[in-house]
C-alpha cells in the first residue's frame, strides 16, 4: 500500500465555522483518513487579526492576514473559504480557481449571488467548488437533491432553512412570549447575530432557497426572483390562534413546479400539528422534497453551529480528495472506508446492552404481588420508573401489571424473568420490550 | 458539444422494482440526461418467465431469459440486478464484475451475506457496486453515511427500516386491532409477501443494519452477529400500555457505539411520543444518525415500493454515469443538472400563487362585521373554510376575527384585504398569513 502525501488546506476564516473545521480534522483525523484514504493537512488559515484568540489550536498551523498567501501557494490543493461576505469571498474564490485549487465554501451569500460566475470558472479550470455548508448546515442536502434523487422530476422542496427564524417562532409557540423577547434571548444565545435583518427578514432563507431550486430543477442561481417575506410581522397572537385551528407558524423557503412555472417564495406559513416540518423546533433545520419517484422525502438536522456546519465542510473536502486521490471510476469505497482500514467488529454479548425496559406481567393475585416483584427486580439493582396496575383489584381476575424500569444491563432483566414468572401471583410469562432513548437534537 | 453514445444497461428482473426503473428510465429521460450529461438505454433485460405480462412497456428492449447473455454481452455498460435472492444472484454479479461491468443492485441480502466478497471482486477489477436501493428505498441513506458524514465519527444509527413491520405496528396502534388482522391487510395491500417471515422476524432489517453498520463505522459486512428479534409477539394490550406511559412501539434496527464496542440489534422498541422517529408511520421509513460532528439527522422516506426503489437504482446508474463520462475531476456538475442544460426560471408574480390563507381582522362591532367579510370574500370567490370571534361580544372593545380560507389565488386575497381594510367596523390592517399543504406520506 503506497502512502499517499497528504493533501493540504488552506482555510481563510477562522470563525466559529473555520475554528469547528480545524478542530474536527484534528479529532477524527484517523477515522477521515481511513474513509478519504489520505492525510487531510491544514497547512495555513488566513484571518483578519492574528492575534485575537481562536476556538482551535493553531500551534501546527501558518497562520496569516492576507487570504492570497494561500489561493496563491503552489502547495495548496484545496481552498476552504469560511469568511462569510461576498465581495472579497468572490475575489478569493475566482483567484483560487484561477491558480488551479479546488474551493469548498460555506457561503450562501457568494453561491447564491456570484455562484453562475463561479462555477464557469471552475468549469473552465476543472476544478470542483463544494458547498454543502451554505445550506442547512450538517444536513447532507445538496449531495442528496444532486446525486441522491437524480432520478427523479422534482416538484417540490420546502425547507426550514433558517435557525434563527426556527428558534424564534418556536420558542414563542412553546412560551407564548413575544417577538421581541424571543429575539433578544436567541441574540444572548448567540443564535442571532446583533444585526439580525438577514435571518428575520428571509434574506438568508432566501440565499439558500436560490441555491436548493436551482440544483432541484435545473436553473441558473436566480436570487433576485425570490418572493422574500420575513417573520417580524408575526405575534404571539396570531401563534396562538393558528394553534386554535390545528396549525403551527413556520417560515419556510418554498420552491414548487406548477406547469411549467417555478415558484420561489419565502414567508410564514400555517403548516398542519402533525406535519413532519411542524415538529421541527429551536436551530433545527428539515426540508422535504418531494420527487415524482420518490414521493416525500425529509432531511432533518442542526441547521447552524460549529461541529454541524464543520460537519459538511469536512464531508465536501472528503469528496475532493477521494476525487483527488483514489481510482476515478471508484470514487467512494464500497463500504465507506478504505478496504485495508476496516476494522473487526468487536460486538458483545445482548446482555451487556443497557437500555430501559417495558415489563408486562399478569398477577393473580394482588395483596403482595407488588412488593415481591419489586424486591426480585432491587435485588437485581433494577430500578423501576413506573409501576401501574391495570383494571380493578379483584382476587380472581388476572390483572395486568406493567413496568418501566430505569436504564439496566439486559442480563439483569434476563436473569430476573424466571424468578418473577415462578411467584406463584404471576399467571404467565412476562413481556419484555426494550425502550431506547434516542437524541432528536444536539444535547 | 460533442454528443456522447448512451450508456447501455442491463436489467435483472423485471418485477415490482424493475419494471419500475424501467418506467422511471423512460419517463424522465430528459431530465436524467441533464444530470448525467449522457442517455441511459436498457438495452435488454433477462427475466424468468418471458410470457409474463409486466408493468413496464418491454417493446424497445431485448427480453430474453438468460441473464448471462447480458453479463457477457460486450455492448452493455452496467448490470442493474433486481432479482433477489442470494445464490444465482450473487453469480450473475461476480460473473458482470469479471466481465468489466459496473453492478447496480436493490439487493439487500446480497450485500449484508456476500458484500465483502463481492466488493473484493470489484476492486480487483477497478469496478463499482452501487447498493443506494438496498437499504430504506427513496432514501438516499447509503450516500449521507458514506459521503455526507464523512467527517464524523458515528456514534449511532438507529432507523425504521422495514415497511411491513412499521405498517402492521402503526396500524395496530391507530386501530387498537389486533397483529394478525393487520398482517392479513398488509398481505392485501402487497406490503406484506405471501410469505412474511423475513419482514416480521426481523431479518429483512438485520440485513439493512448489517449494510448501514458496515459503512457507518469501518467494520466488514458480519450479518451473523446481529441480534434479531421480530414483532410476533407485540400485542395490541402492550401497544396500548406503552400508549398510557407515552410511547409508542416500534421495530428497530440499532447500531450504537459504546466505548469501543458495536452493538448491532434489531428488536421492537419503546419511543417517546414526540420523538419524530415515533411519529413515522405505514410504509414510511426513517433513520436517525448521530455524528459527533452532525449531532443527530434524520433521514425520511418511502422505503419501498416500484417508484421509491427505482429512484434508488436509476441515482446509482447516474452515478456510475456521470462517473464514466464526466471529467473525473468535476464528476457533479456544481448545479446538479449539466451546464449547457439549465434552463431559464420561468417564475411567475405572487398573485397567480395558491394557496389556502390565514387572515386576522379586529372588528369594532360585531353586528353586521361577519356579514359584510363574508360578502368581500365571497365577491372574489374566495370560500371560507372557519371563522372565529375571539373573545366575548361588546360593541365597544374590538373583537379579534380568524379566517381560514380554501384555496385561492394570492391576488384575489391582495384585493380583498384593502376592501376589508375600507370597512367602517375593521379597526386595524388584517394580518395575513399563507396557509401551505405539503405531502409528507406518498398520495
């Protein structure tokens, strides 16, 4: 096996998105390299002062303030652009291309705005401009609306795009507090910025709904013919009566083939309780597409943060250097990682796993049944949650007892079981259904 | 632009999902062929019974009923297998690798028994083996884990993944039914084969947990050590019970990380109400990553059927298209659809959008206020869905009205508000809101 040189970055910005970057190449370097199948380097970063203190180590790192040191390096294969803005972003980007390196960008803005000029000069260089951090941060919805769903006529894509809007509306829905508080606590909680016109008034909804349409149906990037309405004008009222008749607010970018016309609009929405996209709540962000083949689909997750947006800027540097790097007609390793770096399953025993438990007993006979099957389970060091006894105390009709236990290993449960079911009280075998606890969002 | 000659595939079986590509194929031709910068012909197909009618047109293929004569067919490009079964279908893919032919299949058993050999095969011969098709139908989950969490360390991957199981289970909680009449409908409405016995002992899903294990963590496809238990045993009274305590019953596949063992489990499960995994109901399927970048994702689609399937394997073929075709180093175009086939935005102005509307009007005095809306509305053919008066009736404290319209043009609802506005007994601006309806299960 050759050992391959290491392929270098240059990252210009190191923000919360560009320190998260640096960080999570570091911590999961083995496990990146075992999928890209070669070293990923930073070799410098470009900020705008040097001496303001950083969220990630920059020891191993050149660290400088002219962002063309790097675009213009003749060691830098790939240029990771986390500044934000479009002005310089653009002037960065284009040179990059310009001397040959790859990009991979988390703009929005530069993508939405500059991305036709852009992708030229990619396309005239042959080089790839990644940018799946500009959209829903670590939700992998570019890749999946490209490659994913190539198959399919697209009808569809309505997204919760924004996660300061999110945060806000759900917040006042959950409080019923107003705008304004909700606003002031998503501003201390560093989910809006001081100036948050961008996010409230839809024009970062708009960006990446520019971005989705365009990769949905096949468009140039057309910002300027978005319908762009933001949430200030909503109350706490207006929640309130919406949940009155069954609805939550939402602010949703929405992209809609009618005919041959495209819809690209961004406003609040009534949307239905039990809807998938009205349970998504606080900075998350979910899209639903909807594909002639495959009907509905959704793509849930944090829509903004450092590891998230990290997340997918890794992922696109990922894809350039497997491009880089491994056989062209062989891109992606069948099974994700490099077939000499998979490593044995080390898996264990079912009575190692730890999950809490649904218990489900029939006692005969009540007077001590309680007490003799909470002793059999603290012997065990199996706590109970809960305890309810189903149906009326009666000696002779069975009832039904039903447990839930605290987190406890499954050989505890399974050695417990044939003493509960050998009391004389208990009238059959005992159900036993395991109950997982499972993060919906970022602790 | 030089015109490229069209990539020839193979299809293996012609049933449920291969008639279904076939359709997808010939229906979105021009639309796939925008991606993949190049046409997809089925040159021919091999199929068991060549007399049989199918659900696809066969006139512009070859149908014969050897599959060899297409895996040794020089002229074809790519085998799509969508037969199933293990034995002769792992010997029609071994033997299209050895001929140089890229491998496209929906065939989970395949890869979770004989993966490791079959990729082994197709690296050796500098080959791919797309497998998106196998594992939770329209959704493109093989590619998220592979590609778009690629900077992760997965901690866990915990999905619904068999759409029998989740439809006899879900159905069974809305109904209060028991299993076996739930299975009898399933069996009816083709969710449920004949034989059911891979779907609800769980090792359709121990199959697809082998797969999702395998490229979430490194480790080499070991179907034998995953644990595997069905849902012959849940009963309506548990679903119930567990229905008091605030969970519903699910079966899942779990893959978790702990410490620096796998575990790999597919039983039924305890899942909070409100947890969006418990809210995924009939054939729908839906998987839950966490990444200690990402945090967790949630990925939902259809996870079977003709159309959902098919745009799984036609996504493969894309890729192993666009793969074959494009300059290696910019395999998807930045824009999803080839540069030279974008097409102009044909958008249209906010008036002609339709959708239902949610208007808030404070009303002075009551007395003939409900009528006189009724009549601007009713003008303009807008039809009422609800109405409410907030509050408590008093000619001199302004009462708050709720409107829920039907569906109906924006520009009716933009004339009538000024006329609402103009009313002697409307105190302030009406507040409007767009009320949007969105699929989130297949039609």
């Amino acid at each position: 096996m050759k050992v391959m040189e290491p392929v270098n970055i240059g990252i210009i910005g190191l923000g919360t998105v560009g320190a998260g970057t640096v960080n999570l190449l570091e911590r999961n370097a083995n496990e990146i390299s075992r999928r890209a199948g070669r070293h990923i380097k930073v070799k410098g970063a470009a900020v705008r002062d040097a001496a303001r203190p950083r969220a990630c180590s920059t020891s191993s790192l050149e660290l400088g303030t002219d962002p063309f040191e790097l675009t213009d390096d003749p060691t830098i294969d790939v240029i990771v652009e986390l500044m934000g803005g479009e002005t310089l972003a653009r002037e960065i980007v284009i040179r990059a291309l310009t001397n040959g390196k790859h990009v991979v960008t988390a703009n929005k803005a530069l993508i939405a705005v500059h991305g036709n000029e852009i992708f030229r000069v990619a396309r005239e260089n042959g080089l790839v401009v990644a940018f799946e951090a500009a959209v829903a941060g670590g939700v992998s919805i570019i890749k999946v609306l490209r490659e994913g769903l190539a198959g399919n006529c697209i009808e569809q894509v309505i997204g919760i795009v924004n996660g300061t809007t999110n945060y806000i509306l759900s917040g006042m829905s959950k409080s019923g507090r107003p705008f304004d508080e909700k606003l002031d606590e998503a501003k201390r909680l560093g989910y809006a910025e001081a100036d948050p016109s961008f996010d409230i008034d839809g024009v970062d909804a708009a960006h990446k709904l520019t971005i989705l349409s365009s990769i949905a149906f096949g468009i140039p990037l057309d910002f300027a013919n978005v319908y762009v309405e933001g949430i200030t004008g909503i109350t706490s009222q207006d929640i309130a009566y919406a949940g009155d008749f069954g609805y939550r607010i939402k602010h949703l970018a929405i992209a809609k083939r009618i005919d041959s016309r495209i819809e690209l609009r961004v406003h609040p929405c009534l949307i239905p309780v039990e809807h998938l996209l009205a349970n998504v709540d606080g900075v998350m962000n979910a899209i639903l597409v909807v594909g002639d083949a495959a009907g509905p689909t959704v793509h849930y997750g944090a829509g903004a943060g450092a590891e998230p947006t990290a997340s997918s800027v890794v992922a696109d540097i990922v894809d350039v250097v497997r491009t880089l790097t491994t056989d062209p007609e062989n891109r992606v390793p069948h099974l994700a990682f490099q077939p000499h770096s998979l490593s044995p399953l080390r898996g264990g025993p079912m009575g190692d796993v730890e999950t809490a438990y649904y218990l489900r007993l029939l006692a005969l006979d009540q007077a001590g049944v309680l007490a003799d099957v909470a002793r059999i389970l603290g012997q065990r060091g199996i706590s109970i949650e809960s305890i309810r006894q189903r149906g009326t105390s009666s000696s002779d009709t069975p009832v039904p007892i039903v447990i839930i236990t605290h987190r406890t290993l499954e050989s505890r449960i399974e050695s417990s079981i044939p003493e509960l079911e050998s009391l004389p009280s208990i009238a059959q075998k005992v159900v036993k259904i395991r109950l997982e606890s499972m993060a919906s969002h970022p602790e």
